[in-house]
C-alpha cells in the first residue's frame, strides 16, 4: 500500500509565536547608518531588506518572520515590495502584510514600506503592466488591501513603458500621493533621458518624486552611462537592486562545486549557466582576494563598493537567513577604497550574463 506523501501546511494556517517586541537599541545597531534620499526630507538605512524572494508562499511564515524581526532590530528600517513579488505573485505583500499585524503593527511610524507597479500581475488588459492609470492605481489599492495598509511611504513606477504617455504614468503617482496612499513617489529601470523626462513632469505637477531604484553592481555598471550623474544633479536619491549580481558576487559558486544544487544558476532562475565562464570565475576569485585582503568577504565589498558613491542612498539586499543579513551589514565597516583597490575592481568588472 502506498502512502500518501505529507504536504507543507498552508502559509496561511501556520502559527505565529507569541508577540514580540523590537530590541530597545536598534538604533544603535550595525544596521542603522541612514543617508538623506537625494533632496528630499527622508532618510534612508544605507541596507535595506528587499523581499523579492524568500518571503512568497514557497517559504515559511516561521523563516520570514526570523528575517524580518533582525532586520528591524538592527537597525534596518526600509523593506521594499512590489506587487508581484512573491510565489504566486502577491504572496510577498500578503505574508508581509501578516507579519505587520503580528509583529510590527507599534512601530508603523518607524518603518519605510515601498511597493511597486509596472509589470504583469492579474489577468486581462488592465493587469498587464504598463505605466496606464488604471493599472497603477488599482495595483496601489491591491497591494494596501494585501499589506493592511492605509498608505505605502514609497510607490514606484516599476517600469519605464514607452506606449503610455509619460504625464500620465506621473499623474497616477501624483494621484496616488495626493490621495495619502503614498507619501513620495520613485521610478525604476528608467533611463537617463527618461528620468529626465519624469522628474521635469513630476516638477510641473508638484509630484514629491524623490528617488531612482536601477539595478547595479560590480558585474552590472551601465548606471554609470549617465544615470548616476543624472540623479546627482536632479536631486534624486538612488535605491540600487541587485548589487551582488543574483549572487555572483558571493562565495557561492567559486568552490569546486560550480552548480551547487537549488542555486538560481542550476535552476536557471534570473541567472544563466553561460554567467560561470572559466575567464568570469577567475575574474571572480580574483575580486574574492581582493575582499579578503581587506578584511571582508566578496558580498560585503560587493556592497562597500556601491556605497562609497554617496549618490547611492540605500543597497537592496535580500536574505534567506538571519546569518546572511548580518554578513551584508558588515560592508559598513568599511566603505573607503584605495586607489589600487579600485583600479583591480575595474579591470575585473565586466557585464554580468543575467537572464
């Protein structure tokens, strides 16, 4: 007689221990280095916890709720989602949304929730993605209902989408803003011309349009084809995703073992195998001894390096465990380079094979 294999309880029926509360002296912790978001009024942790994995319906209550508390209690005070984060999509929000009514619910005015619209996320025309008006405000109104949110502090434009019109992808986030359903408005993935573009409207409008989320890091430099210096002289803060590279920039895959089981590279997941060439590994563990010379690991230079540039506001990194949050907090320690440290980074920069 077979048996019938056991199944993972539903996220929603598992159980939350008793009611926490956040360590008195998280402000004092390695995690609360904070920098002004460009020329807004708002300060951002120089880490923040990004939850576009680890935290859908694939992982459990029990895991995600270990993240979350450390991050909070050191120091880290923004936690960035989108409406399609998560497996299935909207998972993210939800299960973030549960842990705010349990666990963070006294400490609303301290935390910074940002989420996003731009690509697809429902059924039918008006999910698409995109930058319409429909989509974006009736995503907004979604993505509170799923948190249990009156107002998000930061809502972005999660896509530049060339086949709407710019002012109106701006006049739903000013919409979003002047009904207190958002406190400032971003943008991500926008080119230089294109940012351009949405900050002259956003001023025109009287849009608090205050920061850029574009991906960067040591395998992914094209931010510094104009982005960088655009932001800097626009007054917006940066918000950088993917600063290690999906985790090439990790001690992940310069063992033996260049495939290590349920990596994103064996299951081609953002990252394919072409991305492990025998010249990008020696290049890799060429920046590897770098790090270690300098007293840290491949990550933690990974995001050094990003924050050296103080246009950078705040690196989005995410986590599985607790362990490896605290390792990405380490790259405050030390953030100045060397002029040979710099150079040794250039020469082993080059565009990282994502998919």
């Amino acid at each position: 007689m077979t048996s019938t294999p056991e199944l993972p309880t539903p996220i929603a029926q598992q159980q939350f221990d008793p009611m926490w509360s956040a360590a008195p002296d998280r402000y004092e912790a390695v995690g609360a280095h904070y920098r002004r978001c460009g020329r807004s009024g708002l300060d951002l942790p120089m880490i923040s916890l990004g939850l576009w994995h680890n935290f859908g319906d694939d992982h459990s209550i029990g895991s995600q709720r270990e993240i979350l508390r450390t991050a909070f209690d050191l120091g880290i005070t923004q936690f960035d989602l989108a409406n399609n984060y998560g497996v299935p999509y909207g998972s993210a929000e939800e299960n973030f949304g549960r842990h705010m009514a349990h666990d963070f619910k006294p400490y609303r005015d301290e935390m910074i929730i940002v989420s996003k619209a731009g690509y697809d996320m429902w059924a039918g025309p008006y999910g698409a993605g995109g930058g319409g008006r429909k989509y974006i405000l009736a995503s907004l109104d979604q993505s509170l209902a799923r948190m249990g949110l009156d107002y998000v502090d930061i809502f972005y434009s999660h896509r530049f989408d060339e086949t709407t019109p710019l002012e109106e992808t701006m006049g739903a986030l000013e919409q979003a803003v002047r009904s207190g359903k958002a406190l400032y408005a971003g943008i991500s993935s926008y080119g230089p011309e294109q940012t351009r573009e949405a900050v002259g409207i956003a001023r025109r409008i009287g849009l608090p349009l205050v920061v850029h989320q574009p991906r960067y890091s040591m395998l992914d430099r094209t931010v510094e084809k104009g982005l960088l210096e655009v932001c800097g002289e626009l007054g917006l803060g940066m918000a950088v995703f993917s600063p290690l590279a999906q985790g090439l920039l990790t001690s992940k895959y310069l063992g033996d073992d260049r495939f290590p089981k349920g990596s994103r590279v064996t299951e081609q997941r953002y990252l394919s195998p072409e991305a492990l060439s025998d010249e990008r590994i020696a290049r890799l563990r060429a920046l590897d001894a770098l790090a270690g010379e300098r007293g840290q690991t491949l990550a933690q230079m990974a995001l050094s390096w990003l924050l050296r540039d103080e246009r950078v506001t705040t690196v989005l990194v995410g986590a599985s465990s607790p362990d490896q949050l605290r390792d990405s907090l380490g790259a405050l320690d030390r953030l100045a380079f060397s002029e040979d440290e710099l150079a040794l980074i250039d020469e082993h920069s080059l565009p990282a094979s994502l998919v």
